[in-house]
C-alpha cells in the first residue's frame, strides 16, 4: 500500500488523480486531500477514498467541511498552515495540483519528507525552479513532471544522455483565438476565453492556454526541469494536441511522444514510474486521423512567448516576478477589469518597473526570497492595473 497526499484534489488534475486511484483502491492509504471552495466534492472524495484529513485552504469554509463529514472517521482541517502540515506528513506519492504560487510551499515541504512530487503545479518551477530541484537532491526525493509536454519530454528522455540532446519542442494547440484576426483579440470575452478546442481544464490554465501563458509558462518550466537554455526549446503550433513533444538529439533523431488529450496519461505515468501499467486512456486511430498539423507560433498574436523569453534571459527570481503579473493580471481579466490582450501589456509593465529596480529580481532564490517577490509583484501589478483604469 502507498500512502499518498493529494493537494488540489477538487481541480482537474486533482480528479482525474482521484479517478485512477479509485480503480485500485486497494493499492493506496490515502493520507490527506486538500480543495479550496468545492467543499461538497472534497468531503465526498475525502469520504470514499477514506482519507486521514481533508483540508479546505479557506478558513471560514471549515464548519461547511466538518458538516459535510459528519459521520465519517476523517478530521476536518482548513487554512494554508493546516495543507503545510499535511504535506510534512511521510507519504511515499504526493500530487502537487494546486493552483497557482500557493503550491510551491506545500511542494517543497512534500520533497523535503523525500518521496516522489508529482508536479502538475508549473508556477512551483517558474518561480523556484532552482530551489525545487535542489531541494529534491538534498532530501533525495523524486520530482516527476506532470504537465503533459513535460511528461512527453521525460519519457523520450528515458534511457538517453541528456548531452545529446539538441533541442526540445512543446507543443501549443494554439488555445481558443487560434484562427481570430489578431484586430478582434482585444474584445475577446471571458467566455470565449474560457473554452479550449482540445483539452478540459481548470478555467485558469484555460485561459492561459488561449494567451499562451500557459506555453510561455511551460518554456520557462522546460529550462528548469531540462536544463535547456532558451535556443533549445521551441514551441510548435499543433492543433490537434495529440504530439505533446519532440526531443531532438545530435544526431538528427527526433523522439515524438503520441497520445490522445487525457491528463490521466501523464497524471498515470507519474503515479506507477518507473514502470508503465495500463491506463484508461483511448488508444489513438492514425489512420483514421490521417493527418498532423504544424505552424510556427506568431509572436505578435502571443506577446506571452516573447516575454517568456525575457524571463529565461534574466533567469534568478524574474519567473517568480513573470507568474505573479501573470496571476494579478489573470485575476483582473476574470474580474472584468481589463480586457483579454491588456494581461500581456500588464505582465510587460511589471517585468520592465521591476527588472529597472533591480534588487528583488537578483535576491538569492529563497522560499522567503520568492514570497517577498510575489508580493512586490502583485503591488506592481495592481498599480499597473489602477493607471490603466484611471
Ligand atoms: P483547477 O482550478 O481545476 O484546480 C485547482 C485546485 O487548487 C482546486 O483543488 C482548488 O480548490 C485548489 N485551490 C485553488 N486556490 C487555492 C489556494 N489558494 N490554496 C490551495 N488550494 C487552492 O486547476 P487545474 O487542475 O486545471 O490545475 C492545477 C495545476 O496543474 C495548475 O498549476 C495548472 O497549471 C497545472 N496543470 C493543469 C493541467 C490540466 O489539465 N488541468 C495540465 C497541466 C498542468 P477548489 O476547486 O476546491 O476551489
Ligand atoms: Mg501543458
């Protein structure tokens, strides 16, 4: 038996994790399941999967939880200090899919205890990368990718020598505005953002998806999980989502992995590493498919991939300064206080006032270091957010 954490239970990676361990619930002791506000999906899966404690980061919804499990032996906890402690706790798998900044502490706590992390949370690489990895060595725990093209890039890797590899595509099913005329993005609404062709995901990866945040996002990820430089990862418009990523070697060689848009692949890769067991996945038709296609990526339509690019220039706490413009500006979007291509607009206001302050980018990458950034981050956001307004 297995005891695993999972954090960000109630999201969409968090279930599609709760859907595998459900098949073999023998093989798993559940430790801990964290949620945020969907309080009646957390107790329900807390309930089945007869976890120890579940954990609502919202502090005032703890009434709602305990009622919600009355009658059941799991204790009810709520608050970010409650999900910190879970995640000291021994378990041999932790699912880090929480959403945002507030999962790289409970991250790094897990890889301290020294079992595997299961990373689908990328803002703990974009903001603390170095830190992540380093702290993964010290306690000697694993850190597996969990992001589709990350999974994608690993298993290509498997059994190769990272020095012959030349470069690494991701690729970008190229999200909702795809095909818009670039004049109509600025009037693109929340709705229309909060679709995307080929995956189902949590809305705010979804709209990222569809300002290529997300791919911007994963290129700085890519860097820190591969130790590429930025010269060696390309992102590849590919519209039908079903090559995730190519590695290139010396030799001319490209490794593609193939799979259809199904979290549980990577999420299932993660869970029973290093061996392959079955997945419930569908098995892809290539006949009937019949054809791939691929496109250059317009950096003009996606601003987000050439400040990525900024940021894995400037390297030390510039993606801690990139993910929390991103999140305030994403928060405004959703909020309706901006319009769709004012997110990039914000997120290069705060990169270019911060990077001139200097300081707080070039701080020693601490997890004090970070949260102080974040924090200085998302002040510079709000004020870029007010002269916009005013
Ligand atoms: P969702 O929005 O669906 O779920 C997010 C989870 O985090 C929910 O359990 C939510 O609780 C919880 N949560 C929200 N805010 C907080 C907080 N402040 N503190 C603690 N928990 C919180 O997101 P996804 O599942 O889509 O994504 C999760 C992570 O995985 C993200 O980092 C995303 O970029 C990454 N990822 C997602 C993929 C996908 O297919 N969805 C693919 C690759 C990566 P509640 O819902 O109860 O409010
Ligand atoms: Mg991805």
């Amino acid at each position: 038996m297995r005891r695993v954490n999972i954090f960000g239970a109630t999201g969409s990676v968090g279930q599609n994790t709760i859907d595998l361990i459900s098949r073999a619930p023998e093989d798993y002791d559940v430790v801990a399941l964290t949620g945020a506000s969907n309080i009646r999906q957390l107790a329900a899966d807390a309930k089945h999967l007869r976890a120890d404690v579940a954990i609502t980061a919202l502090d005032h919804l703890l009434p709602d939880l305990r009622e919600a499990l009355q009658g059941s032996d799991v204790v009810a906890a709520a608050g970010a200090n409650a999900i910190q402690e879970a995640a000291t706790r021994p378990v041999d798998w932790t699912m880090s899919a929480i959403v945002g900044a507030a999962g790289l502490a409970p991250g790094l706590a897990a890889l301290q205890q020294g079992g595997t992390l299961a990373l689908a949370n990328k803002e703990s690489l974009v903001c603390a990368g170095a830190l992540m990895l380093e702290t993964a060595k010290a306690h000697q725990a694993r850190l597996l990718p969990v992001d589709s093209e990350h999974s994608a890039v690993f298993q290509a890797l498997v059994g190769e020598d990272i020095a012959t590899v030349e470069r690494i595509i991701i690729t970008a099913s190229g999200g909702a505005f795809r095909d818009w005329p670039i004049e109509d993005l600025p009037m693109a609404t929340l709705d229309q953002a909060s679709s995307h062709p080929n995956w189902d995901m949590g809305q705010r990866i979804t709209i990222d998806s569809a300002s290529m945040f997300n791919k911007a996002m994963e290129l700085i990820e890519t860097k820190e999980y591969f130790g590429a430089s930025s010269e060696q990862i390309e992102v590849l418009i590919h519209p039908e989502s079903l090559i995730h990523a190519m590695v290139g070697f010396t030799d001319g060689a490209l490794m593609a992995h193939v799979g259809p848009p199904d979290m549980r692949h990577a999420i299932g890769y993660a869970l029973h590493w290093p061996e392959r067991r079955h997945l419930p996945v569908d098995r892809l038709d290539l006949a009937r498919i019949a054809q791939l296609s691929f496109r250059a990526p317009c950096e003009t339509r996606w601003p987000a991939l050439r400040l990525a690019r900024e940021v894995m220039e400037t390297g030390k706490l510039a993606g801690a300064v990139f993910n929390a413009a991103k999140e305030t500006a994403l928060d405004a979007f959703i909020a309706g206080q901006i319009g769709f291509t004012q997110m990039a607009e914000v997120v290069e206001d705060v990169l270019d006032t911060m990077t001139a302050a200097s300081g707080h980018i070039d701080a020693t990458m601490t997890l004090d270091n970070v949260a102080e950034v974040d924090h200085v981050a998302r002040q510079t956001a709000t004020r870029a957010l007010q002269k916009r307004a005013g």
